[in-house]
C-alpha cells in the first residue's frame, strides 16, 4: 500500500507569551504579586524601582516593542520603539496614603519549637543514658499534635535496625509514660481517649472523677452526645453530667498545638486586593497596592541601545548585534511585564465595580439577605470579559469591606425561585438556616425534617436532601451532634 500525501487545514489559537504572562498575573493574589514583582525585579536588569512620585497620564502612552525575530535583519532604529520622551514609568504604589502613614515592624524572638521543649524536659528527668536514648526516640515520633501515632512495637523495630537496640515493649511503656508527665499536659497520648485521660488526671476539680469516668467508660457515647444513656450508666444526675461535660471540653484535643510559636509555623496571612469604602454615602473601590513597588525602564540601557544603533561601520555592526540582541529582548521583557501589569490592574477593577454594581444593595450594609444570585456569567456579560477570566479574577481574590474581610467566590451563588415566584440566592437561604441552628434550643436541636418545614413556611420549597447539603456546607453537624445538656 502506496503512502499518500494529503494536505490539511486546520485552524488552531495559540497564545502569544504576553497574553499568558496576563493570564498567569491574573490569576495570583496581591501578596503573590508583590512576590512576582519583586522576582522579575532580579531577573530583569532593564527594570528598576522608581523612587520618583511624578506620574502624569502621558507615561501611560507608550508604543508597544518590536519584538518580531524576522525584524533583526532590518535597519536597527530604537526609535522604533523608544519614544522622544522620557521613558514612560508605571506606577504600581497607590496615592491616596498620608506620608504619616508609618508601617512599622515590630521585632521578635522566634522561641524554642514544641519538640525542643520535650527534649529539655528529658534533663529534668531522672534518666540514664540508655533511657535518655529511648526517650528522645520516643519524642522524635511524636507529632505536631502532640500524639504518638506510631505503636510501641514498630518502634522496638526501628530501634533494633538503626540503633542496635534490643528493647521490650514494656520498658519503652515504661519511658512513655515518664513522657506522659511531660507538658503540655496529653503530650504523648496515641489517641483522643487517651490524651484527655492524661488531661483529667492533673485537673483539680470537683467534676474531675464523673468527667474522667465519662472518658473512661463512656467514650464511644459521650462523642456520639447520647448523654441519656452516660447518666445512666454512670448513675449521674443532669446537673453532675452537664459540669462534668462543661470540664471535658475545656481541655485541649491538640496539646501540641497549644505549645507550638506562632513564629514557627506558617500561617495564612490574608491580603485584601481591594478596599471598599463608603464615602459621603457612596461606595468607593480602590485596589490595594500599598506594598507594591514602582516600575520603570533603566535609561543607562537605553542610552546603550541607542549607542549601538549609532555605529554606521557594517562589521562594527555586525560584532555589537549580539548585544543588541540580548539589550532588546530585555527591553521587551520589561515592556511586556508592565503592561501584564497594567492589564491586570485594569481587569480587576473592571470586574469588581461590576460585582459591586450587580450587589449594590448588599455592599451597603453587609445584609445577606439581601444578595442577589448571581453567577459568573452575569459578570463576564457585564464587563464584556470571557467567563474563564472572571473566574480567574474572583479565584484566590479579597476585598475588604466596612463589615468584614470576604473572598470574592463568597458573592457568588446560584439562583433559587420561592413560592411567590421571587428569585432568592442561596447565600439567603444559608442565611436563615444558620441562623435557625444558632437560636434552637440545644436540648432538642432542629433536624433537618424540622428545617425543611420551617423554610417551606417561609415560602422557600426545597428538599430534606438540600437543606442537609446547605447544613454541610456551612460546617455545621447534624442535629445530633448539636445536642447539649
């Protein structure tokens, strides 16, 4: 069989590297922008941080770069693409902050870590070196939690094949429970019973032999709050269970984590992209770019393209076309990335002043209820935006409001018509549910039958099934768990 040749057409998109480097700044948040910048800042030569505050709109005129690698054979002429002016600077900083604004940073000392004040506690004890040994190996498998995940004999094993350590499951019962005495107190526990049995056993309190018998004996029943079937095994009044409860959950299921420095554990630190204002009665929105740096093009590189196209001797051309070379194509890199900025500056605005707009009434005072429905392609509709650069705006995104911090995914929700024909949002519905829970009474907490017909009586006709996905939703357990004394 004879191979053909056949040709074919195809129509293909492909990104060009500017839009991508758009779409890639879109989708990060403030504080990784700031990251991003500062990065481009030490890779790029060409960029520079601008210490200067005059900016007019004039700067913001500046022709795009040639950047077309068939154009290298031509007539070099940086005029191009430099224009006449001075080199237009893109201010990133944010105006509309008093001088006497002062961000100061407060110094600190990181302390010791939570194993570390295990370990020191190790020299306090009366330990030989053989114990002193196991005991720190003991320490080592403890978590961040404070819990010994792994059993006593896989750790004889270990022992046996790194250290050459023959040792029994008793005596390394023997070293825990010298570990156990440790603080903080249910350091050293294998499980949840456990570690609140070694918390009960230092507390002083009169609820301390009914809260430990409750542990103890009715473990399984007290995580599952059927209290009925406690009181009756114990033989305890309502009044003896409901102080010896009280004391229970008071004591700390992650005793780790009670000890670990804030310094030395990573902590989500949320940034608001933007700030939203009410200003003689009007909302004002502004992006948050307090932290960022201000960019713009180094002249000394300028000057030295402008030099390398003055040479009218072809081989002293031909010799400086590499430098040229490398010169423009940073050039450009610095030219797209400003404009990245730019762009994204502006979609961002764009985008929320819509969201705004769309949720005027809800902005105003925080009300939920009074949210509107709405998905991303009522604002991909509104700005003219494709729906994938919505939802990469509103992904990983803050604003900061006068009733709280919310990401921006909060304000959307899908749509849900009442039995008067009125479309709600679903955030109002959620609404409702939360707050029936947090008014119920705990001794007989609302099922979600009992939810389902209260919302019905409101005129919202949904599902058992939906009224529990909502209540999932918002992280909230079933009735039976809501049960208190």
């Amino acid at each position: 069989m004879k191979n053909r040749l056949t040709l074919q057409q195809k129509l293909l998109q492909k990104l060009s590297p500017q839009q991508i480097q758009v779409i890639k700044l879109l989708e990060i948040p403030t504080l990784q922008l700031e990251q991003r910048i500062k990065k481009e800042l030490e890779e790029n030569p060409v960029l520079e941080m601008d210490g200067d505050d005059n900016y007019s709109e004039e700067d913001e005129q500046a022709p795009e770069l040639r950047s077309d690698e068939d154009k290298d054979d031509e007539e070099f002429s940086v005029e191009d693409y430099i224009p006449d002016d001075e080199i237009p600077n893109y201010r990133l900083t944010a105006n509309n902050y008093s001088p006497d604004d002062k961000q100061v940073d407060i110094p600190f000392s990181v302390g010791d870590t939570f194993h570390e004040f295990l370990y020191e506690q190790i020299g306090m004890s009366m330990l030989d070196d053989r114990e002193r040994k196991l005991a720190e190996y003991i320490i080592g498998n403890i978590d961040e939690d404070g819990y010994l995940r792994r059993d006593l004999l896989s750790i004889s094993d270990d022992l046996a094949f790194t250290l050459n350590m023959d040792v029994p499951g008793e005596e390394l019962e023997k070293i825990l429970e010298i570990i156990q005495d440790f603080d903080p107190p249910g350091v050293g526990a294998r499980d949840l019973q456990e570690c609140l049995i070694l918390q009960l056993k230092r507390r002083k309190h009169e609820s301390q032999p009914v809260a430990l018998a409750v542990i103890r004996d009715a473990f399984e029943e007290f995580t599952r709050k059927h209290y009925d079937k406690i009181a009756r095994r114990l033989s305890v009044d309502d009044e003896e269970l409901k102080q010896a409860i009280e004391l229970i959950l008071k004591l700390n299921p992650k005793p780790g984590s009670s000890y670990s420095n804030p310094h030395n554990r990573s902590n989500q630190h949320i940034v608001p992209d933007f700030i939203l204002e009410i200003i003689d009665g009007e909302l004002q929105l502004s992006l948050n770019q307090r932290n960022m740096p201000e960019l713009r093009i180094n002249e000394s590189y300028l000057d030295m393209l402008r030099s390398l196209t003055r040479s009218k001797n072809g081989s002293s051309r031909n010799a400086n076309r590499e430098a040229f070379s490398f010169v423009k194509q940073k050039l450009d890199s610095a030219r797209w990335f400003i404009d990245a900025i730019r762009q994204r500056q502006q979609t961002l605005l764009v985008t929320m002043l819509e969201i705004i707009d769309f949720q005027k009434e809800y902005f105003m005072d925080g009300d939920e209820t009074k949210m509107k429905p709405m998905i991303l392609k009522d604002i991909a509709e509104r700005t003219g935006l494709d729906i994938s650069t919505v939802s990469r705006v509103s992904n990983s995104k803050y604003i900061q409001t006068h009733f709280g911090i919310y990401p921006l995914k909060y304000f959307f929700s899908e749509a849900m018509q009442k039995d008067t024909g009125e479309e709600v949002s679903t955030r109002e519905i959620k609404k409702i549910l939360k707050d029936c829970i947090d008014n119920e009474d705990k001794r007989h907490p609302l099922t979600d039958e009992k939810l389902t017909e209260i919302l019905k009586d409101k005129s919202y006709n949904i599902a058992r099934r939906t009224v529990a996905k909502y209540r999932e939703q918002l992280d909230i357990p079933v009735a039976r768990l809501r049960k208190e004394l």
